[in-house]
C-alpha cells in the first residue's frame, strides 16, 4: 500500500453544477472539463465566464467608487498648480515598491514636482515614522501621498499635521478601530467604501488613483501593477485579473526597460512570461532591495529609461537575491538544529515536542526571518515563529506562519499581555516582545493550538478542484486550460484526481532513480506522468494495478513531438481498495490450495494470482487469514494445507477484520471525496 502524504480534499460537486457546466460548454464551445473547472470556481453562467476568460479594461470599475477618491484627486491636482513639492512614501517590500514606481511614472508624465522616500527596513521599520516626517519638514514637503502604508499611522499623521504637512493615503491593510485624520484615504477595505473588489494590492491603489488622475485606465504600467499584485499574494480575480493578464502581455511583447533587465539578470525568457515566473523569479529580486540593502535601488530599476543603469540595478539585485538566498539557508539550518534539540529535550522530559515552533537567536536577520518560517512549516507542518533577538536590548522581532485551522492573529490577541506589539491576519503575522516572555510565549501558543485543531488539522490538506479520467487529458483539453491563466492566488493551477486509474507501466528516472515516470490508461491511448522524488515508490507499484493520484495537466514538448502529460502531488494505492474479496474468491483460493496439499512458498502468491485473477496483494492477504485460521500452514519455506480443517468462519481472523474495516474506510473517504 502506498498512503497519501495529505488529506485530498475534492470540492464538492452537484447535479446542478453539471447542469451548468454542459450549458457552459455549449455556449462558450470548450471541453467539458474546462466547463467543470469554470463552473467549481464560481462562474457559472456565461456572462460571468465570459468576463472571467476574456475580460478587458471595459471591466475596470470606476475609481470614484472608492472612498475618499475624490477628496484625494482635488488635494494632489492642487499642490500641482500650487508648485508644492509631492513626497511619495511607500514600504520596501514588493507591493510598496511597485506602487511606489507606478506613482514616479505618474507624476512624472503629469509634470508634477515631487520624490519618493521608502523608510529602512532594519533601521527605520515598517511604515511612517516621525524621524521621516520631521526631514519632510525641513525639506519642505506640503504633501505626502503614502502607497501601500498609512492606514494605521494615527499618531504620525497628527504629527505631520502639525508640521503642516498634509498627508493622503492609499492603503489596501485592514483598517484598525481608529483611523487618521487624514485628507484623504483610499482603501477599498475601510468602513463605508461600497467599492466592488476588496481585493487589491497597494499598487491596485495606487493604479486606480492613476486612472482618477489620468482620466483613463493607464495600462503602460500594468506590468508594474502584475508585480506587486502577484508578489503580494492578492487574489487573481476580478480587476486584479485584468492587470496581471495586461501585464503579462505588456512584458512579453513591449517590456520596459526594467524589466528587461531584470528577466536578463534572472534568466528569464520574457517571450514565455508567466504569473509563475514573476512570483518566483522577478519578486524576490525585487524584495531582496528592502531586506537585505534599502528597497531604493529596486525603485531605480524599474523606474529608470537607461538600460544600462538598468542592467547594473538588475545585476546588483540579483545578486543580493542570492545572498539572501544564503542567509536563509544559513538560517534554516540553525533554526531545524534548534527544534531538534527542543524536540529531544522533550523526549527526555517525558513530554511531547511543542505543539507550535517558536525559535529565537541573536544575529537572524529580521528581513528573511518570513522566509525561514515558511520553510520550517513546509517541512514540519505546524505553526511557526521565527524571532530575531536584539543581544542588547533583549527585544525579539518576529514573523510567524500557520497551518490551515490556527488563526495567528486570534492566537496573538490571546497572547496581548506578553507581546509589546503585533498584527497580521490568519495565515501570517508579525510581533516584538522581550526575551524573557519567549517561554511563557511558547507554552501559551502550544496550549492554544492543542485546544483549537483536531487530529485531522495536522495533517496538511491538498484542494482538488476536480475528479475526472483519463481519457480527458487530452492536448485540446490541456490546452483550453490556458485560457484559464493568469493562475496564482485565488486561482490556482487546476488540481485533478484520477481515481482507480489503470497504471501501464512504471519506470525510475533521473540521477540515482530519484523519480517516478508512469503511463496511465490502457490500450493505445496512454497519459504519461512524472512523480518528483517519487523514484522510491517504483517497486511498490505493479502493471495493471488501479491507483489514485492527483497532479496538474501540462504539455511535454520533445524532440518536436507534444504529448499530454501529469506532474504528479501525491499518490494512493491500496489494492483492496476497488474490491474487497468476498467469501467466493476465498473459497476459490482455498480450494486451490487444498488441490496442491503441499508446496514450496516461492512464486505461488503468482501462481494463484494467474489462476484466479486476483490480485498479488489479495492473495497474499488470504494466505494470511489462511494461516491465521489454521487452515494451512507455512514453514521452511512450504506451504501445508491442512487436511481436516475446524469449521471457522472468516470474521474469526483479526487480518481479515483489520483488512475489510480498512476497505470500509477508503470506500467512506473516496464517497465523502465525491459528494
């Protein structure tokens, strides 16, 4: 038997949802697979699927439906005529530097006199600061506009107020209690803005004020808004789509000159672009300015026209990339020795290891300590909190993560009294406190995780979108998926289940037999798949056999040829689980091994499997009840039936028992998969 790594949990599907998706399929004309997906994902009728595959700047929602987009507009448009100087103050990550980018072009093509100041991460913090706007001051900014920050800096506004600074914010963070007073404040999440899509990122924003300015949507700089909407994990869907899908067709064909240099130094093919390639290729350049140097220099890149300048900025970014690269594993590697340690301490105490991770130590670079606890939730899936200490003020600075079913931000307001400051929402937060609150911490969030998820919260989930067969992955199929794309947040890669597919053949591949490479289906007509690091999995698995997997659609392009092709997540392979035996197929095997009376042990699970068409593994089942039951016997290497066996009915057997109730449970999960 070869057991799921993760739960599967398969969306649910109705009789009125395949309803919907033949219609779908007649009217849009596309394969009935791509109908389903349409319909799991929440478009069900035409118009809707319409726009979600083939939407245009025709769906951008006017920009004066957000709150506080007119006062915002009037307020900039006058420091304009009245020549005062606009400072733009962003945040060093990603989102903040593309909003801080789009802005620069902005004011740029509008003539407007202004800069642009992002605060140091390590030194200054996240966000406005007084230091930042007492300089504003004396260098003699009227206005500041704020991108993607300022929604919670109550206190900072007042005092730029004081100053006689006048501050407009866009912002798309949860807004707290109390906001600022300020002039202006854009962020389709405070209370009392009725614009339709909640889910923009900073540069989102900061686009919409652009289109409000401009008086049109200002699609010259999608490809910068692709980058923070995608860098910062906002949902594809609804206008965020049309950005990233402008985006990518901006970069393909006409990229600036930014972000050529960044694809060159990245290695990236900008012909090929996609979502993917932005998220893990571009991004983390992008961020590692901020982390580990000052995020100016990204704002450089992609703000500059000399592609010479850009080259050099591109070259300098990647190469920071990699030594964050190298602080993170360095990281990585002192925190896992850590938690081994606390885990065997543990042991020797006679307690169970921490329910969550909380690991601390001076010298860990708070800029990467984000990365290092999603690293150490993938390979021990439980949450985690990665905290750098500060060897002379004992203040610890941390980033935590969290498994599905532990909601950080509730975790952290029941922690209040320890922490000196935090925020964040379910899946990621962020927090200080003193050194001497770690323990008390730790055994606070452990106690919390234990009373709030249930055995089956620890063991990680895999979303399947749908169940569907084999002869469905064709390459008209597949290719249909992509009008699907963008994909990312919100709209993943289609995740399909193939249940009780017939495996062809297998085969290990690769250096060391590392992978698994399998043939699906029967007759000609075959699906190739390709399992990672699955390569161990190849001796386990027989021709013939029925096996659950699920993976994503993909084309193999080779030697010219195309050929449809699944990248394999996990595998299931019980061989009980089409068909437990009945008393039947027992008999039949038994009587069977009454006709041999005696036999050597080698090769006869084959020969009765031959025989009676049961599976190896059935068989080898039976053999054991068999014995259980004392109806043969096996030793030094032969099989003895016996020649007057007691009556004794199967349920008799624990085997039998523990096999059929594990049969029961199988066919329970692949029905509650189903519905």
């Amino acid at each position: 038997m070869i057991q799921r790594k993760t739960r599967w949990a398969v969306a649910p599907w109705s009789k009125d949802d395949e309803d919907k998706s033949k219609q779908l399929a007649l009217h849009l004309k596309v394969s009935p697979l791509v109908a389903r997906l349409l319909v799991q994902r929440g478009f069900g009728d035409a118009e809707s699927a319409e726009r979600f595959l083939r939407g245009g700047q025709e769906h951008f929602h006017d920009p004066y439906l957000l709150l506080g987009m007119k006062e915002a507009v009037e307020r900039i448009q006058r420091a304009a005529v009245n020549k005062e100087k606009i400072r733009i103050y962003g945040d060093y990550d990603a989102d903040g530097v593309s909003s801080t980018s789009l802005l620069v072009h902005l004011f740029r093509t509008l003539d407007y006199h202004f800069d642009y100041y992002i605060p140091h991460r390590a030194l200054e913090g996240y966000g406005l600061n007084k230091k930042a706007i007492e300089l504003a001051a004396e260098e003699g900014i009227r206005l500041i506009v704020t991108v993607d920050t300022g929604i919670s800096a109550v206190q900072e506004i007042e005092y730029a107020k004081e100053l006689g600074i006048d501050v407009v914010v866009t912002d798309h963070h949860e807004p707290p209690e109390q906001i600022p007073s300020a002039c202006a404040i854009v962020n389709p999440k405070q209370a009392g803005c009725t614009y339709p899509f909640k889910g923009l990122a900073g540069v989102g924003v900061a686009f919409k004020l652009a289109q409000a300015l401009l008086e049109r949507p200002p699609l010259e700089w999608a490809d910068i808004v692709s980058l923070g909407t995608i860098a910062d994990l906002m949902p594809l869907k609804d206008e965020n789509r049309i950005f990233v899908r402008y985006g990518l067709e901006r970069m393909r064909n006409h990229a600036s000159t930014g972000f050529r240099a960044l694809a060159e130094a990245g290695g990236i093919e900008l012909e090929n672009l996609t979502a993917s390639n932005i998220a893990f290729g571009m991004a983390p350049r992008v961020n590692a300015a901020g982390r580990l140097d000052h995020a100016k220099r990204a704002v450089e890149l992609l703000t500059t026209e000399d592609y010479d300048n850009a080259i050099l900025a591109a070259i300098g970014l990647d190469s920071l990339n990699k030594e964050r690269q190298r602080v993170v594993e360095s990281i990585v590697k002192e925190a896992e020795q850590q938690w081994k340690n606390k885990c065997e301490s543990a042991e020797q105490a006679g307690q169970p290891s921490p329910a969550v991770i909380v690991l601390a130590a001076e010298g860990w670079n708070v800029g990467v300590i984000g990365i290092v606890a999603s690293k150490l939730l993938e390979r021990n899936y439980k949450p985690v909190i990665i905290l750098g200490i500060d060897a002379q003020s004992g203040m610890c600075k941390g980033s935590a993560r969290s498994i599905e079913g532990f909601d950080l931000h509730a975790a952290l307001t029941a922690c209040d009294e320890l922490l000196d400051h935090y925020g964040g929402h379910q899946a990621a937060a962020g927090m200080s406190l003193h050194r001497d609150r770690l323990p008390a911490f730790e055994e606070r969030l452990s106690a919390l995780a234990l009373e709030w998820l249930s055995a089956d919260d620890w063991v990680p989930k895999t979303a399947v979108d749908l169940v569907c067969s084999v002869d469905e992955a064709t390459l008209e199929t597949i290719n249909e998926l992509s009008q699907l794309e963008p994909f990312g947040m919100g709209n993943p890669s289609p995740r399909l289940m193939f249940q009780q597919a017939v495996l062809a053949d297998r085969r290990s591949i690769g250096k060391e037999s590392k992978h698994l490479k399998l043939s699906l289906g029967s007759g000609r007509k075959l699906l190739d798949g390709i399992a990672f690091n699955m390569g161990m999995l190849t001796d386990q698995l027989k021709p013939g056999s029925k096996i659950d997997i699920i993976g994503e659609l993909s084309v193999n392009e080779w030697n010219g040829q195309r050929k449809p092709q699944l990248q394999l997540h996990d595998i299931h392979f019980d061989p009980l689980a089409s068909e437990f035996p009945g008393r039947e197929h027992f008999g039949k095997v038994y009587q069977q091994l009454k006709l041999l009376g005696e036999a050597p042990l080698e090769g006869i699970c084959t020969r009765l499997s031959k025989q009676t068409g049961l599976s190896l593994e059935t068989v080898e089942l039976m053999l054991d009840v068999f014995e259980e039951l004392q109806f043969i016997e096996r030793s030094n290497g032969m099989m003895i039936a016996a020649a007057s066996p007691q009556k004794r009915d199967l349920a008799a057997s624990a085997r039998y028992i523990e096999a059929k109730q594990q049969f029961e449970a199988s066919q329970l999960s692949v029905a509650s998969a189903k519905s």
